[in-house]
C-alpha cells in the first residue's frame, strides 16, 4: 500500500506513521507507551524506548468503576518521564485497541499533545523494525495535578445515553452476534463481562470497530470512513455521537475515529457499555438486528 497522506483527516496531528516512530523516538520530548490486549506481549519485545501502560492496573481505580483521580493521574505520568509539554506516542496490538483506550483516558486528563501510530505494534513488527526487551528507567518529573478530569467533554454515562436515544446518534462498535442479542459478551470474555440481557441499546447503529481499520491496522482513509460512519450508520453531520462497546475500550477506537479522523467535536466514549446497560433493571433495549425506536416518553 502507497504511503497515505494524514493531511486527510481533520486532525492530522493525531497520528504518526512508523516511519515518524523511528526518527523520533529518542527524542528527548518524546514519550512511547505501549497497551495491549494482551498484558504480557510488552516483554516479549517492544519497541525501543517503550514503556509499558496495563489499562487495567495504570488507568483504572483498584475499587470503584472509574478512572484514576487527577492526583494520580499525575504521579502516573511522572513517572513515566512525561511532563505537561511531552508528546505522548501511544500504540499497541489489535489494531491500537487498548493504545486508542488510554490516549482517550489522557484525553480526559487534558495532556495536549497526544498522537497514535498508524499500525501499532503489527506495522512495526510487519516492516521488520527492531524490538527489544530492554525497560526504559525514566526520571521523574514534575507533572501538576491537572484541575480536573474532563470527563462532561469526552465521556457518557448511562443517563446522557439514556437522554440522547432518538436525539444523536448512538454507534454500537461490538460484533454482529453481541448487537444483535445472539451472544451476550464478547468471545472469550464470557466469565468476567457478560450481561444478563442480550441486544443493544434502541436507535444505535452496529458498526463493528474494526470496520475502520484496514488489514494491515492502519486506519481507512477518510473517504472510507465517511462512508461507514456518516452515510451508512447514519451519523450525517450530527452535533453529538456517542459510541459504546462492552466495557469502552473498543468504541475508544471508534470514538478516536469520529473526532480525530472524522471531525465530530462532540464525540463521546459510553465506557460504562453494555456491561451497565445490559444489567441495568429497566433500561430499554432492542433484540435483533434492526435498530429499533426510541420509547415512547
């Protein structure tokens, strides 16, 4: 495939090519962090100067169902070497799945300057460029508390969904078999994010997540895109979008699509998902494969 042009996309700042990877990541204003699906693929080999970031222990609280606070998230990226000025340079497997995830969950932090590699780890690894086992030791550094997690910006709950169904579009990104109420998780995730109702939630149009990346993870182009989201799914050149998965991370790299490749300024992840909508008592759902209306008020 012909090199593209990131000039396409409404952010073109918000990708970097492997290419980009390679001259830069030394810099000394350069930070790479890496987040897989799989926790344990960072030690068997990473790019050099990756640090590792585990979506599950790094971003999230150890007891309550939501993100690390500001103070935290602080002393994370301190730790890390990364300061308020640092680009951020995230990446993974499954076609930056989980990268997408925790560059949204900086997103909330408000770090600015935050980009994704076209690709992720399989196009390096694909182009035959080096992997080390090596950790990076960062030096602290001084990373202030930011004010607040902005979260009314780029995050839905259950009542803003609830609110939109009928108003904005609603992007369901899981698999067919999981929209339509065949399955009730995902493959594989059966013992630990389940729901007890199969289905989706009414009015959501289903466009599996990776429908927006090509076979090799590099994302489609913009007129692509355009094609799925804003004529097929029917999200036209509405003002809000929200998307949802199973538990947020896959509708990250959705949501990474339709603000930064697509230009919705208001694209919002639902990361409570399926997981809160499915086991919630009187929350209305649709079975099948048509997306259903919104209840009467």
């Amino acid at each position: 495939m012909a090199d593209k042009s990131f000039s396409q996309y409404a952010n073109p700042d918000a990708l970097v090519s492997t290419e980009w990877v390679a001259e830069h990541k030394d810099d000394d204003s350069v930070v790479l962090l890496e987040s897989n699906e799989d926790v344990l693929l960072y030690e068997t080999g990473h790019i050099p100067g990756a640090q590792k970031i585990d979506w599950h222990t790094d971003l999230n609280d150890p007891v309550t169902r939501d993100f690390i606070n500001p103070e935290q998230f602080a002393e994370f990226a301190s730790s890390k070497g990364i300061t308020p000025e640092s680009t951020v340079v995230f990446y993974g497997d499954k076609s930056n799945w989980w990268a997408a995830y925790a560059l949204w969950v900086f997103t909330l932090f408000g770090h600015k300057d935050l980009r994704l590699v076209d690709g992720g780890r399989q196009k390096w690894a694909d182009e035959g460029r080096e992997l080390t086992t090596d950790v990076p030791s960062p030096a602290k550094t001084e990373y202030p508390a930011p004010a607040q997690r902005n979260d009314a910006e780029f995050r839905a709950y259950r009542e803003d969904v609830l609110e939109q169904i009928g108003k904005a579009p609603l992007v369901d990104v899981r698999s067919p078999a999981e929209y339509s109420g065949e399955v009730t998780s995902a493959p594989g995730f059966e013992d630990k994010e389940g729901a007890l109702r199969g289905g989706h939630i009414p009015t959501a149009a289903s466009v599996p997540w990776a429908r927006a990346a090509n076979e090799d993870g590099t994302f489609k182009s913009r007129e692509e895109l355009q094609a799925i989201y804003k004529d097929e799914a029917g999200v036209g050149e509405a003002d809000e979008v929200i998307a949802y998965c199973r538990i947020g991370e896959r509708s990250s790299h959705t949501w990474f699509v339709l603000q930064h490749l697509l230009g919705y300024d208001n694209a919002r992840n639902y990361d409570g998902s399926w997981t809160e909508w499915g086991n919630a008592v009187r929350l209305p759902i649709v079975t099948g494969t048509e997306k259903g209306e919104a209840p009467a008020q």
